[in-house]
C-alpha cells in the first residue's frame, strides 16, 4: 500500500519529459528557482526515470511531437 495520497481514484499521471520540461519553462520564467532541489530539478528528474523506464514518451524517444 502506498503512502502517498493519489486524488485521482487509484491512477498515476506519470511524469513525461515534455511535462517536465513544461514545469521547468514556466518556473524559469516566474523567476524561480530552478536548481538542485527544487521542484523543477525533481520534475525532470522524474520524467528522465519514466522514460528510462518506459513510461513515458517524448520526440527523441520515438514519441509524437506536435
């Protein structure tokens, strides 16, 4: 059982490199902080292990651009 609240009845949204991406874009250009540590640094982080994993899809990987 996990410990972690999921408010979304029992699905996991995963990260995606493009979503990680998106979160880091719009931190940079609210002017904060996105180095080690910070939300953005763990988003990416997070879609980089998704799609090592195979759980998520961005153009390099194969996945389809806009």
């Amino acid at each position: 059982m996990s410990s972690q609240n999921n408010s979304s009845g029992g699905k996991s949204n995963p990260m995606t490199q493009d979503a990680a991406s998106r979160i880091q874009s719009t931190q940079t250009k609210a002017g904060h902080d996105v180095g080690k540590d910070s939300f953005a640094a763990r988003a990416q982080s997070a879609g980089d292990r998704n799609a090592n994993a195979g759980g998520g899809t961005n153009a390099q990987s194969g996945g389809k651009g806009k």
